[in-house]
C-alpha cells in the first residue's frame, strides 16, 4: 500500500511538473501546498465533529498569516528536491498515450477531491448526521 502511495506521489510531481515550462519547480510546490493545505483543514474539520475540539477562533489576522507563512515554508523544506524529481522522471518517461490520459485524469481527480473536501466534508455531515 505505501509503495502505491510513494509511486502516486512520484507520478504526481511529474505530471505537474511537465504541465507546461513556466516556472514548473514553483507550480509543483503550489499544487503540493494547495493539497497539503486542504488535507490539513479537512483533518481539522473532521476532529472538530467528531470531538468538538472547535478552531482557534481568538487568533486574529496576523497570527493565522504568521500560521500559513509558517506551514508552507516547512512544505518547501520538506518537498523541494527538483534534483531528485529528475530521477521520478526517468521512471514515467516512456509511459504511452493512453497511460497519460488515464494518469493525468487521476491527479487532476485527486486535486480536486482534496481541494474541495474542506467544503463538502462538513455539508455531507450536516445533510446526514445532523
């Protein structure tokens, strides 16, 4: 199960990465930190159901900046290694047409399902447990 994991992530860096030539080191670590991000919140909204923990609400604007300034500086330290991306490549370069299609449906599924599960978490759970 890790190794499926470890592959989709290596697959996910290369298909962002080859999106297009703007800049692609940046827009990797932008779709990692948008979906990091979004599981971040989604784990926090799932906590706060289940245990009723609530969000630090008496944080105000410059404390939640200083926050996300804070966590994606560490997702940049943690996942920008476009020297060994270069290796990820080698391993899906020679991938034909319709593995492409099929993988690049997959990534673009799986940023959207992450992206907007912050939003359809907590209407799920209204519209059936509330």
């Amino acid at each position: 199960m890790i190794s499926r994991i470890q592959k989709f992530y290596r697959y996910f860096v290369y298909r962002i990465y080859h999106i297009n030539n703007n800049d692609p080191e940046m827009k990797v670590m932008m779709f990692i930190c948008m979906v990091h991000s979004s599981l971040v919140v989604s784990g926090l909204i799932i906590f706060d159901i289940i245990f009723n923990i609530g969000y630090p609400h008496d944080l105000d604007k410059s404390e939640w900046t200083l926050l996300v300034i804070l966590f994606f500086a560490i997702q940049f330290l943690i996942f920008f290694r476009p020297s060994k991306w270069k290796t990820y490549f080698k391993e899906f370069e020679n991938e034909t047409k319709e593995e492409k299609r099929k993988g690049t449906i997959l990534v673009w599924r799986y940023i959207i399902f992450t992206t907007f599960s912050p939003i359809y978490i907590p209407v799920i759970w209204d519209a059936f447990f509330r």
